[in-house]
C-alpha cells in the first residue's frame, strides 16, 4: 500500500466511524423513545438500561451504515475536489479508479462485514434483547399494564385499567380484573373498580392490588340444562378488596432459552428450514381444512338408489320432516352454517398469518444479502457525486446524504409492504430498490470518470438539443 492508498483510506475512515455512531444513535433514540415513559422511573437499574440499549444499537445497524458509508464517501470527495487534490490525482496521470481503489477494497470488505453481523450479531441482539425486555416486564409487572389493553400476563387472569398514575405507575383507576382461572370456556368472573393501588410484597413474591369502590359479578354454572337456561349469576358489592397475583413465575432468571424466536432471531440457515416448515404447515392444514369442511356438508346420507320407499321423498327437503321437526331442523341448521362461517373466517385469518410468516422470513433473508450490496451502491453513489460537485464541509453532504436515505428507505419500504401482501415476489420486493439505484451509481461514476459537469447549463443545452432534432424528425 502507498502512501496515496494510505492517505484516501484515511481521510475516508476518519468522518465514517462518528457518522456510524451519531447514525446509529440517532436511530437508537427512536427506539429509546418508544418505552421511555415505562424505563424511567420505575426502579430498572441503569445497567440493566444499559445493556438492553447495547442489543437495540446493534439492531439498528442494518439502517445507519449505508448512510453513513453514503456521507462519509460524499465528504471525503468533496473535499478532495474543493481543495483540487482530485484534479492534481489526473493531472499526475491517476485516473478515479486508481484514486480510490483502496476504498473499493476497503468498501468490498465492509459489506461482507455487514452480511456477517447481520446474519450472526443481530439475531442474537435481538433474541437477547427482547428476552431482557421481557424479564424487566415480568420482574416490574406495571412495566406492560399499559392503559385501555388488556393484560394477559398472569396466568388465568386478563386485567384491564382506564389510567395509571403515581411516581411508579402504582394509582389505578377503572381497573376490570377477569377470571378465567376456573373455567377455560369464557369469563364467568369479573371484578371492577374505580381506583387502585398495585404494589409488591413479601419480598416481592407477590403483586397485591388494593382494589376500592367495586363489585364482583360472577356466572353461576349449574349442572342441570334447566337450570342453565334461567342463567343465574351473583353480584357482590365491596368498599376495599385486596387480589394477589404470584410473580414466582416472573423472576429475573435468564430467559434467554425459553423466548420464542421469530423472523427477526433468526440467520439465513435456521430461516430457510422456518420457511420450509411454515410452507409444509400451510399445505397441511389447507388439506385438514377440506377434510373438515367435507366431514361438514354431506349430501349422501340417504342412497336414493336403495332407499325403500323412492315416492316418500320429496324435492323440498322440510315437507320430508313431520311438522314438530321441522322448527328444530331450521334451528340445527341455521346453528351449524353461523359455526362453519366462523370456523372458514378464522380459518381465513389463520392462513393469512401464515403466508405472511412465510413471506417475512424469505424477506428476512434476502434483506441480509441486500445490506452489503446497498453499502457498495450507496459508495458509489457518493463518492462521484463528491468528486462531481467538489463541495467539501458538512452542510451540502447532510443534505444530499439525507435526501438520498429518505428515497432508498422509502423504496424499501415501499416494495417491502408490496412483497408482504403478496403483490410482488419476495425477491423482488427486496431487490428491487438496489436494481433502481444501481444504474444511477453506474451513471454517476461513469460521470466522474469522465469528467462530465453534471449540473452544468451547457449539459443541459446539449440535452434539450438533442430533444429538439428527434422531435422535428
């Protein structure tokens, strides 16, 4: 390496790595703010804060390095061409590609990188992540009881308050507490009050919620038919109630083992074989699904063909029934088509979520080959269009940085949303915004190379020009 390799891999290095982390804090912080009002204040020790935002940044890199590979390649050249050391490069007889062949090296090796951390990092970030977010909201139970959703963190319980206020969140007010702890077939037991207090205790084994100004209504299962169609139930008033929930279950063991893993945990191996499986589920249950919904609706209960007396039976179904019959037979069926309309409904909704799986995890995966190819694109982006408009400083790179962040997410989210509602392939909806702006890099260094004016009038005369001959013929 020469001392001219040397001095562009410097002035290179030297703006990427704080650009990388101001990105990548600045990413961060957007995810900060999500749980801001729950992390503050609610004795979380600042270790503990600490780590869980170590696994968030590192989920974020995936956004912050092609930008960041953008503007530093934008800023190296501007000011090689502001201060004409590009023009002193040719007129020493160095071309643009001899000029920067250490950082195409150095750019090809950033993009392995960025499969590799990509693929092996951040699964791991984001499994260990969620499992430490999930531990704090097991050991700090108010953590998740987020105002007007229903809570399902203990077992056989769904609780659901209007507000929570106080120092710690421990004020509650509108609290519904719904037991199903007895009965799994619905909530035949409902407590409700106004206000509350939640706190722990007995060396916080338990969370106690000090419930005043309520009621209890309670279903009263009967063994008898007769006695279930009267539906009785109970209603008992109460000024101050106490409800006890064990948190022996939420304690702050390491969870890592036992989180489930989803698309965004996963590297390319375990996410091909997931997507594998989800496709073998989806064909299974689609054939279980007919087998079902032809076990529902048979037609051949009577063998017209052997059936004894042919001329008793009659095109209108009901005039086969004797009059006491058919109310009940009207009543059966329509009671059957309301159960098979919401068995084919949810069966709707189940394989919906399915193929959806499927698509996000074959997304997932080609998401990590298209980080590396995107860092390369966004090079070379940056660093003829440095070189073109040989503006140094920090200004006009920001915005050009950041306008051409805004249009490369904006394509990928875009085509992504497309390849999840299956319009598009897959493979396509994560490709395609690399294929849109490869050619614009091509013609950017091609630009450079040559030492086209870009933004010149006289490029824009010859334009028009040529515009005006086809036109005429």
């Amino acid at each position: 390496m020469n001392t001219l390799d040397r001095y562009v891999l410097k002035s290179f290095i030297r703006p990427l790595i704080p650009t990388l982390g101001i990105m990548v804090f600045f990413f961060l912080m957007q995810m900060v703010w999500k749980y801001v009002d729950d992390l503050a204040g609610k004795g979380i020790e600042w270790y503990v804060i600490l780590e869980l935002m170590t696994y968030w940044a590192a989920s974020v890199v995936p956004f912050a390095l092609p930008v960041s590979v953008l503007f530093a390649s934008l800023l190296t050249f501007g000011n090689f061409g502001e201060h004409y050391e590009m023009a002193a490069m040719k007129s020493a007889g160095i071309s643009l590609f001899r000029g920067i062949r250490s950082l195409i090296v150095l750019n090809i090796f950033i993009a392995f990188g960025a499969f590799f951390f990509y693929n092996n990092v951040i699964p791991m970030a984001n499994l260990k992540g969620q499992s430490l977010l999930m531990n704090i909201s097991k050991s700090k139970p108010a953590f998740h009881i987020t105002p007007g959703i229903f809570y399902n963190g203990f077992d056989g319980y769904s609780i659901k308050i209007g507000e929570k206020s106080g120092e710690e969140s421990e004020l509650l007010k509108d609290i519904y507490i719904y037991d199903h702890k007895e009965s799994k077939k619905g909530n035949h037991k409902v407590l409700t009050a106004a206000s509350g207090i939640m706190r722990t205790v007995a060396n916080d084994q338990y969370l106690e919620i000090e419930l005043h100004d309520g009621a209890t209504y309670e279903d009263i299962i009967k063994k008898e038919r007769d006695d279930r169609k009267k539906m009785p139930w109970a209603r008992s008033e109460f000024d101050t109630a106490y409800i006890r929930f064990s948190l022996g279950n939420f304690s702050n063991e390491d969870l890592y083992k036992t989180r489930r893993r989803d698309f965004m945990m996963l590297n390319t191996q375990q996410l091909k074989e997931k997507a594998d499986t989800l496709s073998a589920q989806v064909i299974e249950r689609q054939a279980n699904f007919e087998k079902n919904l032809n076990g529902k609706y048979k037609f051949n209960y009577i063998e017209i063909s052997s059936a004894d007396n042919q001329g008793a039976l009659r095109d209108d179904l009901m005039q086969n029934l004797v009059s006491g019959m058919r109310v009940r037979a009207s009543q059966n069926a329509i009671r059957l088509a309301r159960s098979n309309l919401d068995y084919l409904r949810q069966m709707e909704r189940e394989m919906e979520w399915r193929k959806e799986m499927h698509l996000r995890h074959w997304i997932e995966y080609y998401k990590k080959y298209a980080l590396g190819v995107s860092v390369l694109i966004m090079f070379f982006i940056g660093a003829p269009l440095g070189s073109i408009i040989r503006k140094g400083g920090i200004g006009l790179p920001l915005v050009i940085s950041t306008i051409s962040f805004l249009v490369f997410h904006i394509l990928n989210t875009t085509f992504e949303k497309m390849g999840r509602e299956m319009l598009i392939d897959v493979a396509a909806a994560v490709w395609v915004p690399s294929i849109i702006l490869a050619p614009i890099a091509l013609w950017l260094t091609y630009s450079a190379s040559t030492d086209t004016a870009l933004l010149s009038g006289e490029w824009y005369s010859k334009l028009s020009t040529r515009f005006a001959r086809k036109s005429r013929s």
